[in-house]
C-alpha cells in the first residue's frame, strides 16, 4: 500500500528516502554517550561567527606556557575532568554559586590538582574582545587540548567544534572521576560507562607524558621530609614533551603513577592493555594515529548543541548571575 501510494510521487519519495538513510547514517557513525553523541559538532563551527578562534587559543597558551611549563599538560587535564562529568560541558570550570552550584574544583580528583583556570579566563576574555558571545567554554577546552599537545611536540587533529555550556555541576559524578590509585579493572569500568574502551584507555593515560603530579599520588609517594605536594615528573626523560617515551617507563616499572603501571601490572592487563603499551612504546606514529582519535572520541561525550545550554559570558559563572 505504501509503494502503491509513493509511486505517483517516485522523485519526491527518492529525495525522502535518500535523506532518511543519510541520517541514519549520520547517527551511526558517532560514539557512545547516545549514539548522536557528536551530531552538531563540525571542524568548521567558527568558520563565519569567529574565524580566528583557534589562532586566539594559541597565542595566549603560548604567552602562558613561557612562564609555566606544565600549563599545556593542566589544560589538556580540564578537558579530560570536564568530559568524564556529566559530558564536555563546561562544568568544571564553574564556581561554587551556593545554593544553586556547587563547584566540582573542590572533590578530591581535582582539589588543590586541578589548575590552569586563570589561562582559561584569559583565553574567553580575548575570544569575548574578537567575537562576543560566540566561543563556549566547553569548546575553549576542546581547542586548547589540542592546541597544547602540538605545541608540546604531540600530533594535531581536527576539533569538532559547536559545544555549549551547561549550567549546572555534578558532584556524585566528579567524585567518581579516573584515580591515581584505581585498579585496572576499575579504570576499564569508568571508561566503558562513557563508550571508551581499552585502546581509548592506554591511548589517553599516555596524556601523562609530559606535566606534573603531586608526590601523594604516586607510587614511591613523598621521600622523607618532602611534602606531599611536592611535585613529580610524569615522564622522567622528556617531561615537558608530547612523545611515546611514557610507555618506555611504563616497561620499566617506572611510571609514577599506579593507575598507569596497572596497565601492565594488573592480572587482568595481560589479556587487555599490556599489548596496547608495547604497541604504543614500539611506534611513536601508532601512539600519535590513535591518541588524536580517542581525544575526538572522548569530546564526542554528551555535548551540549543547538539550543541546549548557553554560551557562557564568564567561564566561571552562569550567564543568570552577575560577574
């Protein structure tokens, strides 16, 4: 009966179909966290609204990481915080607005850790004097993610781009985030719960090559005397470079992290990650090919597009309160 009463209107039918399966197709393509996790997103976002947003990124994280070297590794760590909590929304970066919000920054994972805000209030100040009102701050982190892995040495990759911000926080979730003392079983967990598997795991653990991490966290934890802030190279030998040499250590038994030598050291790893280390240890360009897709893959998490959101005018508060 349906292609009965279609056939009068074969040209029209065709366009509609055509259309339906292109859509079908759209949705297929894209990851976890709803399986439109990533509709609305595109390279190409700025491209008339605010076409030197990515050059505006740049030139203050240059500028930032001459008088911080850890800045590049901070920022990269925000996207990461932010992705893992309710999406790549923006809500870490906000501010404690009690009753209403209740910071993420102050949970374990992130307190007294988590920094580089100041350089994210820099970069949304410069973008808001080129473009007002136009650059989300979930995408602010996107940008700057990549933009530090490559000034840093590591590979470049294409930013899906059209995120807006949430206004709101999560703290049963931040409290839940990625820790420097999960098993590995539970990191594969925390990671398959957002559609990452265990390439996505070892591929974004490898972030760890180059920044800091305070001695409490790590496994030979703070030698007499020091505090438990005292900082500590997450890669030995190139510290402040994007590079494979972090799985080198993690061969080693010298990666300083627990959450990272699990990868190797767990029962479990040996039928799941460990041959992803070696794979990644035996090819810089490997490692580079699959960090970029699991960085794009894991700002795919529940983005917020169309009228969902807002574009915050100050990344620490909603747009509703004063600044």
């Amino acid at each position: 009966m349906a292609a009965s009463s279609c056939f009068p209107l074969a040209a029209r039918c065709s366009l509609l179909l055509t259309a339906a399966l292109v859509l079908a197709l759209t949705l297929g393509a894209h990851g976890h966290a709803g399986a439109d996790a990533g509709a609305g997103l595109s390279s190409s976002f700025y491209e008339d609204s605010c076409p030197g947003a990515g050059d505006i990124v740049r030139r203050v994280i240059q500028k930032a990481r001459v008088a911080d070297a850890r800045i590049p590794a901070s920022l990269i760590r925000l996207h990461f915080h932010d992705c893992f909590v309710q999406g790549c929304d923006g809500s870490l970066l906000l501010d404690n607005d009690l009753p209403a919000i209740m910071t993420e920054k102050e949970v374990p994972a992130n307190d007294r850790s988590a920094r580089g805000f100041k350089v994210v209030d820099d970069i949304k100040r410069a973008l808001e004097n080129a473009c007002p009102g136009i650059v989300s701050c979930a995408d602010i982190l996107a940008l700057a993610s990549e933009i530090s892995v490559e000034l840093a040495g590591g590979p470049r990759w294409s930013v899906p781009l059209g995120r807006r911000d949430g206004t709101s926080t999560n703290i049963e979730s931040a409290n839940n985030l990625p820790g420097p003392f999960d098993s590995l079983e539970m990191l594969q967990e925390k990671f398959k719960n957002l559609g990452l598997d265990d390439t996505d795991l070892v591929a974004l653990q490898g972030a760890h090559t180059f920044g800091r991490a305070q001695c409490q966290f790590t496994q030979r934890n703070c030698s007499a005397g020091k505090d438990e802030e005292t900082l500590v190279n997450l890669d030995t030998i190139t510290p402040d470079v994007f590079d494979n040499k972090y799985y080198g250590n993690l061969l080693r038994g010298r990666a300083p992290l627990p959450s990272d030598q699990v990868m190797l050291s767990d029962p479990v790893a040996a039928a799941t990650t460990a041959r992803i280390v070696r794979r990644f240890s035996g090819s810089q360009k490997h490692f580079f090919k699959n960090f970029a897709a699991s960085m794009v893959k894991m700002g795919n998490i529940s983005p917020l597009t169309g009228r969902a959101g807002e574009i915050r005018n100050n990344c620490r508060r909603v747009n509703r309160k004063p600044y």
